[in-house]
C-alpha cells in the first residue's frame, strides 16, 4: 500500500502551503531525503523532503494548490512493500474473454497492458515539472517543441532554448537592456499587444506588496539620520579581514558591527525594541534582529534570535548562515518570524541615503549606507575619513524625534569607537 505524505507543519503560526513545485513526477524514483517538492508559505519557501526511499505512485495535489497542514499532497510507493492493485471498476470485468491482463500503474489507476504504451511528448502528465513550470509560465505548448530527451522528451533545456528562441523573434533591434539578458529579471510570460512585457507575480513578490502596503497605511512613518565616522572601524576590518577568512571561513562585513552597536544601544533604549498594540506599547523583553537579503525575486528577512547575546564573531556566521540559507531556498518559517527590529544594508548596492519601511508589527527599521571617504573637518583641520550613513525610519505613534536620537548617537558612538582593541569573541 502506498504511503501516504501530508502538508508539513513549517513553524508554529503556519496552518497552510501552497504546491510551489514538484521537483518528482509520477512514476519518478526517489530517495528517503531527496527533494519531492517545493512548498511556499506566506513566510518562506521550502523543499521538502521525501520520507521513504520508493517510486512516486501520485501526486495528489497541484502546484499552485492550497493544501491545510496535515492535508495529503503525495503518495509514495515504498521499497519493499507490496503495491495493492486497484479494484476493478466494474463486477465481473475481470472475466471478460478479451479483456486485457489489468497491471497496477505507478499513476495511481489501473490500466490494461495492451493500452500501456512508451512516453508521448503529448501526454502533459509526463512532463517534468520544470517542463510545466517553464510551460506555464512562457505560454509555449510543450507539444511543439521539439524534444531532445530519450524518445524525444521534451527537456528543460529544450524549454528554454525555445522560450530565447521566442524572445529573439519578439526583440526589436535595439533594445536598452542590451544583447545580454537583464539580470535579476523574473522570466515573463509574454507580450501585450502593443510589446510590453507581462511578468507574472510571484507568491513572494504578492506577500511583500501586501504587508509593506499595510506598513505605510498603518504606520505613521518619520525619518531620521546622523553621520558616522568609521574610519577606524574600516582600519581594523582591513587589517584582520584575510585572517578572519581562512580562521572561519566567511566573510567579515561591517554588518556585525553594525548589528552589534544597534542591539547594545536596543538595550540602552528598549523602547525601540517594541511593538504598538492599538491599546498599549509592548516592549520586547528578547532582541530578535531581522536582516534583509535580497533574492532574486524580492527580499525576505531572516532573524537572527537574541542578537544581544552573541559575539561581533557569533554575529558574522549567524549573518552568513542566514543569507545562505535564504539565497538556496533553505529557510524555514520559523527563520523569518518573530523579529523585534530589522537592520537593512543598503550600503552595499551604493546608497548613500534611504528611507526604509518599517517592517511591520516592529516600531522602527535601520539601514546602514555605503561608506564613502570625503574630506571631513576634524577639530580645526581637514581629514580624508571614511563615513557612513545610519538611516532609521519610526513608527511616530510609539516613538519620538528625542528618544530615536538618542538611540542613534548611542549606535553611532560605539561604532565610532570599534578599532584593533575592540573585541571579536
């Protein structure tokens, strides 16, 4: 009897996914621990592994289907364990004179022999789910394609050889994005009818929109920046950086610095760390910290729990951990919830100002901006220094122009201080 796989439960508050993608389709071979498929929660996407080493006996639920935690969304035809042949449909079938011997079928129904036939690039259900997703998304019909697998089926590859092949033909002469394709751009699924281009919405993409749109019509948003002077602290990065590399194996950034300052400042203003509840202000007794990353298709932000009590060092791999795990796809739910305040880096695209939005329920978001050396006047002289800017947006119902200042001359004093004294363990 096959077994069968439910929705998992992703973290405490998840209570439904969505089939993002299946990475196994029917009749598939996988092993205990493979990926079978590809979940998206409103939180995070996640691969979820199969349980049993055996052959995909059915896929009962869709990509792009809803599925409640514990609901069924595969079957697996376990290693070892006897396949259990359908019923048949109808009493006495069986002894129909030319009926055909029924065999069991890894679809889940019973088929007759003499109708079991090889692959047929058009039967959709036998394509791979790549094959579908690139299908789906592209609008070129598999069936047109001419395939280059085994027995003529249709690959991936020969999905998107075929969807350039379009995008060639559709492409005027000149084009700003140049012969190259546009990097970071979602793949689009085709062109109106005076040649715009139409780019479907992700899961992420839809998410983001919906709660940075709820932050602004919520939020009574302010902003303020002060300017630090970190030329020490980029002195002593310099200096120790190709050592902390080969010792642990990551890079040392200034975002843990940063993280660091921010969190023993959190601690002197715990207001900051708090949340506004329509009849009270909540402040956090824990300090979670949220770190934006960039994706591909959007940004999701990972928390690092109890920042305050960790290390410049235990900062740095908590950071690239995190921001590893998101880029492959490897967060859980759990990662991305329960942050108390977001530190957003927007230095390292350039920025030199930004005014974030606060990453609701949260009372303020920090961004920390690229640092830049410029002449600076220093006492009654003039100095190259290397500044950078520290932006905080506020939400003005639970915070004020006086306290945030302060936070931020606290954050900017302790990082104005960090040279080779300052201590990494």
């Amino acid at each position: 009897m096959p077994k069968e796989i439910a929705m998992p439960k992703l973290g405490e508050s998840v209570v439904e996914g969505v089939i993002g993608r299946w990475l196994k389709a029917e009749g598939d071979r996988i092993e205990e621990d493979e990926p079978l498929v590809e979940i998206d929660t409103d939180k995070v996407n996640a691969e979820v592994p199969s349980p049993y080493s055996g052959v995909v006996y059915k896929l009962v639920a869709s990509e792009g289907e809803t599925v409640p935690v514990g609901g069924i969304i595969a079957m697996i035809q376990v290693d070892g364990e006897e396949e259990t042949a359908p019923a048949a449909d109808e009493a006495g079938k069986g002894d129909e004179p030319n009926a055909a011997p029924e065999v069991a079928s890894p679809f889940g129904v019973g088929i007759s022999a003499e109708v079991e036939r090889p692959y047929s690039a058009r039967e959709p259900h036998l394509y791979s789910p790549a094959v579908r997703r690139l299908a789906q998304e592209s609008g070129i019909d598999p069936s047109d394609v001419q395939g280059t697998g085994a027995g003529g089926r249709v690959t991936k590859k020969d999905m998107e050889r075929a969807i350039e092949a379009r995008r060639t033909r559709q492409a005027p002469a000149e084009d700003f994005l140049g012969s190259a394709p546009f990097r970071g751009r979602p793949e689009s699924i085709g062109r109106t009818a005076e040649g715009d281009e139409v780019i479907p919405i992700t899961r992420m993409r839809r998410t983001i929109a919906e709660r940075l749109l709820h932050s602004t019509r919520t939020v009574p948003h302010a902003w303020t920046t002060v300017e630090v002077d970190v030329t020490s602290l980029v002195k002593f990065r310099e200096s120790i950086k190709e050592e902390f590399r080969r010792r642990e194996g990551i890079n040392l950034t200034y975002l843990p610095f940063v993280v660091k300052a921010a969190v023993e400042a959190l601690r002197e203003y715990p207001i900051l760390n708090s949340t506004w509840e329509e009849d009270r202000i909540v402040i956090k007794k824990h300090i979670h910290i949220g770190i934006a990353v960039d994706l591909d298709d959007g940004l999701i932000v990972p928390v690092i729990r109890d920042a305050d009590q960790r290390s410049i060092v235990g900062l740095a791999r908590s950071i690239s951990d995190l921001a590893t795990r998101a880029r492959s796809g490897a967060l859980t739910p759990d990662d991305v919830s329960g942050g108390t305040f977001t530190i957003n880096n927007t230095g390292a695209f350039g920025s030199v100002l930004s005014a974030p939005i606060i990453n609701y329920p949260q009372a303020a978001i920090l961004s920390m901006e690229t640092i830049t050396r410029r002449p600076v006047v220093v006492g009654d002289a003039i100095g190259i220094r290397s500044m950078m800017n520290l932006c905080m947006s506020l939400d003005h119902r639970v915070l004020d122009g006086a306290v945030c200042g302060r936070f931020l001359k606290s954050v900017k004093t302790r990082l104005e201080a960090y040279d080779s004294n300052t201590p990494l363990y």
